[in-house]
C-alpha cells in the first residue's frame, strides 16, 4: 500500500518521519515495533510511520531522498531491514498458498475501488502520486482496458515469488554493501535482531533510542499475525520458532523450492550470508 509521506507539519509529527523498507513476510513489523518503543514512540505521535514494503530502490530515491519536503524534518529515522532467504521465502510461499481462493476477489474488489489517472494528470497534483486510492496510467492508455485486464487476470504464486525474489536480492545487495544507494539508512538483520540482545541494542543506540524489551514479544497484527502460528505465541513471540521456518516445507510444494534454487537471488545468498549446517543439508536436499 502506498502512503503519502511529504505533507506533514511539526504540530502533527515533530520528530518527522519514520521510514520503513523491507520485504513483505521480513518481520519488519516486529522490527517497526521495538525501535518506536525505544524512540518512545509507541503511539506512534512523534513520527510518522512510513512503510516502504517492496518498494523498489530507485523509487526511494527518487520520491523520498530527493524530496524537496524532507529537509523540513531533520529528525526522521531511515530503516531497512531483512530476512535470510530461506526463512523469508519459506514465509512468503505459504502466506501466498494459505491465502490463494481469496487473492482473486480480493485483487478484483481493489481494483474497482479506485481511481485511475494518467500521468499528466500529476502535473497538477502531484501529490497523488502517493495516495493509496490512485492508479497511474501511462498517457494515451485505456483506462477501461487496464481495468478489464486487472479484474479478469487470475493470481499466480510462482510470479509473485519470483517477483519477491528479484526484490530481496535488490535489497541484499544494498544490504551487503555491494551498492550504497541509501547511506542514510540503518540496516537490519531479522534474524540477528530477533535473537541478540546485543544487536538490538547496537541499532537502538544508532538510532539514538532508549533501549528496552517492552515490545520483544508482542506479535504484531499487520499481515495477518505470523504466516505459521498467527497470534498463538502473543506475549511470547520469542519462543516461535522463526529461524526455522524453511523445515515447514510440505512435499507437494517443492515445486517452488525448485524455481528459489534456479533464482540469482539464491547464488547471492549463499556467496554472501552465513548458512548454518542444518540450513546447507536442506539446501543440498531441494
């Protein structure tokens, strides 16, 4: 979902914006929750709350780095975070198998409750760009056509996996160091943040916070809860088993085991993050 994110003043935000990049499936809600407790911010009234799920590097840069609005609010927080591979994708795979009969109905009913606009049409406001309730064609295309095509096309997982993929590997990359578009951005490690104490507090004394572990094992309601246990370990979240999801694979689902293992994104991951035994003995077995 998009948000707008340059019309805030001081009065409703004083301390800006908190923006937020990540994969969907990566925790980064569980991540979000813990840093606006340890900025103080639980309520969410001193920043505003931005989050930048999937959004590609480029779009960043170009709508948020570059904005002429950003430099009004020195006091903003820039995140990104990610998950290894294996236990993201293993999450992404079945919140896309659990959720498929309603994808359809749900893509249909979205679509129709927009309105579409074309570029030019951003001329004049160009703060629609970042309203949810747009759609922006391409000049000269048909309006009636590109809803028809929306409405009619039916869901497939595999080009929504391979799309996460082509995205996370985006992110690693950044993540890595092997590209240095966003300097400004603190970077997470999912797994290193849900386990270490020591790494928590690291990234809450750069962001300049109060560390605590208030909101450690709250499980967050944004997504639907967790893929695998939904709410079942509230108030004990660290308890879930989040590290090993990838032993969750099912028999007759490795057929999407088979287009991770063919992806690029893969090859990143095993050249560039620590892989357990446990983790390596899957992988050799897919």
């Amino acid at each position: 979902m998009k948000e707008e994110y340059v019309k805030i003043t001081p009065n409703e935000y004083p301390l800006g914006y908190f923006f937020h990049l990540a994969n969907s499936r990566s925790g980064h809600n569980f991540i979000k929750k813990n840093i606006q407790s340890w900025m103080g911010d639980k309520d969410q009234k001193n920043r505003k709350f931005t989050n930048l799920e999937n959004r590609t590097i480029s779009d960043v840069n170009q709508h948020l780095l570059n904005d002429k609005y950003l430099h009004k609010h020195p006091n903003s927080i820039y995140v990104m975070s990610i998950r290894d591979i294996l236990n993201w994708y293993t999450s992404l795979s079945y919140f896309h198998l659990n959720n498929i009969n309603e994808v359809d109905t749900r893509r249909v009913e979205y679509f129709k409750s927009k309105t579409i606009i074309y570029k030019s049409d951003l001329l004049k406001n160009p703060e629609l760009e970042f309203d949810e309730n747009i759609v922006i064609l391409e000049d000269g295309r048909s309006k009636t056509e590109y809803l028809k095509k929306k409405t009619n096309q039916k869901y497939s997982i595999s080009l929504n996996l391979s799309k996460g993929l082509d995205r996370w590997l985006e992110y690693a990359k950044e993540f890595t160091g092997e590209t240095n578009h966003l300097p400004q951005f603190v970077k997470i490690y999912y797994n290193d943040f849900f386990k270490s104490n020591e790494y928590r507090k690291s990234i809450c004394e750069n962001l300049g916070g109060v560390y605590n572990e208030s909101e450690l094992n709250y499980v967050t309601k944004g997504g639907g809860y967790s893929t695998f246990d939904k709410d079942k370990f509230q108030g004990s979240g660290q308890q879930m088993n989040v590290l090993e999801r990838y032993k969750e694979w099912k028999p007759e689902h490795h057929e999407y085991l088979k287009l991770l293992k063919e992806h690029t994104a893969f090859e990143f991951y095993l050249n560039n993050f620590d892989i357990s035994s446990d983790e390596m003995d899957f992988i050799n077995s897919i």
